[in-house]
C-alpha cells in the first residue's frame, strides 16, 4: 500500500516585475553609437496555459532576483537589437508623422510607435519561451557619444 505525501512545496510569482535595463555602446543603424535606460515591467502569462505550463518548467524553484537577471539579460539583448535596428531619431520619436482619420483625433504612425512596436514584438517573441509577457515598455533616456541629440535639440530650439 502507497500512501502518497507531499515532498515539496513551491510557489511561483504570477505578480508584475518591473526590470531596468541599461545599454550603452550600440551602434545605431546611422553609425551613431548610442545608449539608453528603459523600464519594462513583465508578468508571467496565467490567462494561457502553454505560457503558464512553460513558466512552471523553466521558472520553478528560482528566486525572484534568478528570474529578474535572466530576463533582464534578455531584454538587454532585445534592446541592443532594437536600436542597432534604427536611429536615435527614430528611437526617441523627433521624426513623428501625424495621419487624421476623417473627423477623429490624428493617428499616430511614426518612427517611435513604430520603434516600440517592433520592440515588442521581439521582447514577448523571446520572453514567450519562458512563460512570460511584457506588460509595458518605456524608453526613458537615450544618449549618444559624439553629441548627435543634443545638437540636433539644438538646431530645432
């Protein structure tokens, strides 16, 4: 006779994670070399159970800060893809183009929606295999090395 027991008891942190990333010496896809701080807050999937299923196998048993290097290491690399991809203007949005749709309020469809959306789409492509989603991304500061930005600010001032 087989009277079964508990051997282990673990928990598994379905709550928002918010992740800071830091990127410096990118070159961006004008040869500017760039850098950047960004936040994205992520969350482990539970409303789909191939995520939820995929987060218990790869996450289980880790502690908070494990799973918080390890995606923050992925984000580095997404973000460092991300702006090898494009140019700072593109990145920080100066180069903005407006659509109105009839009557409504204007569209947004230039390069820092397009930016971000690409971004996205790379950071939940990669993030997926470990069972977890972005629930926001922000860009906070960028910068570069050979003052590029600031002396673009200040030919538009």
């Amino acid at each position: 006779m087989v009277v079964p027991y508990l051997q282990q008891l673990t928990t598994l942190d379905l709550g928002v994670l918010p992740i800071n990333v830091r990127v410096e010496g990118v070159n961006a896809s004008n040869g500017i070399t760039v850098g950047a701080d960004a936040t994205a807050c992520v969350c482990i999937d539970g409303d789909d159970d191939s995520m939820l299923y995929s987060a218990v196998e790869r996450l289980m048993g880790k502690s908070r800060e494990a799973i918080k290097d390890q995606i923050q290491q992925t984000l580095v690399g997404n973000f460092r893809g991300a702006l090898n991809k494009a140019t700072p203007l593109q990145a920080i949005g100066m180069d903005e183009k407006h659509e109105y749709d009839g009557d409504s309020a204007p569209v947004k469809d230039g390069d820092r929606a397009l930016f971000r959306s690409e971004l996205l789409k790379d950071i939940n492509s990669d993030l997926s295999h470990f069972g977890v989603k972005v629930v926001s991304v922000s860009l906070q500061k960028i910068w570069d090395t050979s003052n590029y930005i600031a002396n673009l600010a200040q030919k538009t001032l």
